[in-house]
C-alpha cells in the first residue's frame, strides 16, 4: 500500500526503476497513478515538486483544496508537500511526471524562486489553450526520453539544464496568464492561502506560530487546528518544512558561513542554527553542505 507522504526514493523502489537509471534528486517516470488501484480517492502529498503533463485522457483531482481537470496538453504544478485529492482519472490517463526532491531544489535559487510563486500555488493546473507556445509534448518526450537512456555523459548536468528550460517555459506560461483568471475559495481556503504568502515572505525572519496568526487576526489555536485540519500536517512543520528549504539553499548556493546564515535567517546565534538544522534534517548544516 501507497504511504500518504511520498518520496523520490519511495517512488524510485515502487517503480522498480534500476539503479543505473536512477539520478540524485530527479525522478521522470509514466503513469505513477497505475501505482494505486484505485487511484481515485487516494490522498497524498510530495516531498519535493511535482510537474506532471497529461498526453492523453482526463484526470480530475483536488489540489491546495480546489478541484483541477486535466486533460490532455495541459500541465499541473504541485508545490512541495501540498495534499493531492484524485478525484476521478479516464481509462486511457497518460501521465508523465517530473518529480523534484526539497534538496535538489534548493541547491539551485531558480528553482526555490519558482516554487514560491503565488500565482502556481493559485493556478497549478495549466490547460492547452493557456500553454500555447511555451511547453510541447516534443520537449517533455525529450525529457522522459534522455532520464530512461544508461550511460549518458554528464547526464545528471544535463538533465539539470533540461529541467531549468522547462521551469522558464512555465515561468513564460504564468507570466502570459491574465491575473483575472480567478477561483471561488471559501474563507477557511483563503486563510491558508494567507499564511502560505506570509510564510514565503517572512520564513527568513518569523518562525513563531503567534506571528502569522498575528498577522492573519486570528488566534494562534485557532490558525494551528485549521492549517492541521486541512493539510493534515502541524503549522510547525510547514514553518520548518520552508525555513529550511532556504537554510539548504544558502548552503548549497552560497558561499556564506554556517555564522552568516544563521543571522541571515534571524537564529542569532550558529549554534541554535545548527541544532535546529541538525533536528530537522538530522545532519549538521556542514555535514548537509559537504555531501
């Protein structure tokens, strides 16, 4: 049976796919919902980026709370560890999905800068018309085509470039979209929404609770049972879960001191830094920057 939070190495062993094919952080593979039977109904979330095109049927799914359709040419962007609701999948659903682990974005800033974008987080199901020119099924056959080829040289790099190519093809297909396109969201959705951008633009600063319920004029309990009631996850974790996504990113991308990102991430002090890291990641912050 399926866990609820998946992985890249969960997904790599249920698929079966062998090790010479694997690379470190990257999954592409066909048809991940065949995994599940029935699909329909199974409630999950990603821990990484997820971007999925449809080549053909129909998938109805509920995403960040709304319900989505894909069909085929259209695309959907899942934000990491946002709960996925397959609502109803056609026979003839054929998928390719491009997963992202939280690691391997970080060590790149186009990625973590793609995966806090509002618009994706409202919008994460781009249908064909909306598309036009800036994804084609040519480019993600290219991309399923060269992840299942042994041997490649330098094909982790590759693949690398490939995906920051498809990431600025969507970039250019969010930024074409009219901001009109709107969805009808309850009050308890909004609220999340809410605390999703405030957490995107205070993470480096504001890790309390009480901030952003604060900041949303709600109590601190009553925003901790909703965010758990709707994402089945505690507040506390979804603060951790983007702090140290850009903890990870500085490391990897920067080469800042372990003390310089602890100020650049309101620690005060490395040492609380590191013990926090070390809590959440179970390494320490060198031992994560040196692997």
């Amino acid at each position: 049976m399926m866990p609820h939070f998946l992985t890249i190495d969960w997904i790599y062993e249920m698929h079966q796919v062998e090790m010479p094919l694997r690379v470190d952080g990257i999954a592409i593979l066909d048809n991940v919902h065949r995994l599940q039977e029935p699909y329909a109904g199974f409630r999950h979330q990603f821990d990484g980026l997820l971007i999925s095109y449809c080549f053909a049927g129909s998938l109805s799914a509920q995403i960040n709370f709304t319900e989505y359709v894909m069909e085929a040419g259209s695309v959907a962007v899942v934000l990491p560890q946002l709960v996925i609701d397959p609502v109803r999948v056609s026979d003839d659903l054929e998928l390719v999905s491009i997963a992202m682990s939280l690691d391997f974005i970080s060590a790149f800033p186009v990625l973590r800068d793609f995966i806090t974008n509002n618009e994706i987080r409202w919008h994460p199901v781009i249908c064909p018309s909306e598309l036009g020119h800036h994804l084609s099924e040519d480019f993600v056959s290219l991309l399923r085509s060269y992840y299942a080829t042994e041997g490649l040289p330098a094909k982790k790099t590759v693949l690398q470039y490939l995906i920051f190519a498809l990431i600025a093809s969507l970039s250019g297909a969010y930024a074409s979209l009219s901001q009109e396109r709107g969805v009808v969201k309850s009050r308890k959705d909004e609220i999340i929404d809410d605390f999703y951008t405030l957490l995107s633009q205070f993470c480096r600063r504001e890790r309390s609770v009480s901030f952003y319920a604060d900041r949303l004029h709600l109590s601190p309990q009553y925003l901790t049972s909703l965010v758990k009631l709707h994402t089945g996850k505690p507040i506390t974790l979804w603060i951790e879960h983007v702090v140290m996504m850009h903890a990870k990113s500085l490391l990897k991308s920067t080469t800042l001191s372990v003390n310089e990102i602890s100020n650049e991430l309101n620690f005060g002090d490395a040492s609380l830094f590191c013990r926090y890291f070390k809590r959440c990641s179970g390494m320490t912050p060198n031992g994560f920057r040196g692997r």
